[in-house]
C-alpha cells in the first residue's frame, strides 16, 4: 500500500468515489457510478474518466474480473483523511490544530455528542 501523504490531493468528486470504493473494498466503475447517480445525477463517463486518474495518481490499483476492471484502494480511509486533515491544518490554519478545532467548536457544526466524544478523546490523549 502507498502513503496518503505520498499522494496528490482529492478533489470533492474524487473523495465521493474514494468513499465509495473503500466502503465496498473493491468494485467496478459501473458500482461507483450506479451509486453516486442515485444520490446526485452524475455521468458515467466522469465517474470512468475520475477513476483513471485516481489510479494514475496511484490511489487505486485494478484487477480484472468478469465483467471488467474491478478497482480497489492502495490507501486506507483512515490514513487518507489523517493526511487531508493534516494538508488542511498546514495549509488553512497555518501549521495550529487549535485553529481547526477552534473553527469546529465555534462555527456551531458539532453536536452535544460529538462534543462530548472530543472532550473524551482529548482526556484520554492527555493520559498519553
């Protein structure tokens, strides 16, 4: 598997289909496509075309299958996200965690029990 860190940014598109692939672990353009137009109206030629270059960029890899190329990931979920966050940390927020979680706690987008979730994460990274 490649690094997250290693690899070129996602676009929001390409984050959808990225979501899509590794929640089902591995599957072929059509399954991507059938998914992403039921919840926003999207062709089947982007979905392709997006997911060539996902694999260029070397965040996908194939094999064949019956009907075709069936795509999986190279990268984990969890390290892709750990490495966009930290691009968004360096890049909006100048290098400072604090400004991002400081963004999310102000800007009234966590929920009591999200909130209450970070206040147990933070206690137990504190124990560390």
């Amino acid at each position: 598997m490649s690094e997250a860190g290693e690899l070129p940014a996602l676009s929001e598109t390409q984050w959808e289909i990225m979501n899509v692939i590794w929640e089902r672990e591995e599957c072929s353009v059509a399954d991507v496509w059938k998914l992403l137009n039921e919840r926003r109206g999207i062709s089947r030629n982007t979905v392709h075309t997006q997911i060539v270059r996902l694999e260029e960029k070397g965040w996908l890899t194939h094999s064949e299958g019956d009907g075709g190329f069936l795509y999986s990931p190279t990268v984990s979920r969890e390290e892709s996200q750990q490495s966009s966050v930290q691009r968004l940390i360096e890049t909006v927020f100048d290098g400072s965690p604090e400004g991002l979680v400081l963004t999310l706690l102000n800007g009234g987008t966590l929920s009591k029990s999200e909130a209450e979730r970070i206040r147990q994460l933070i206690t137990k990274a504190r124990g560390k």
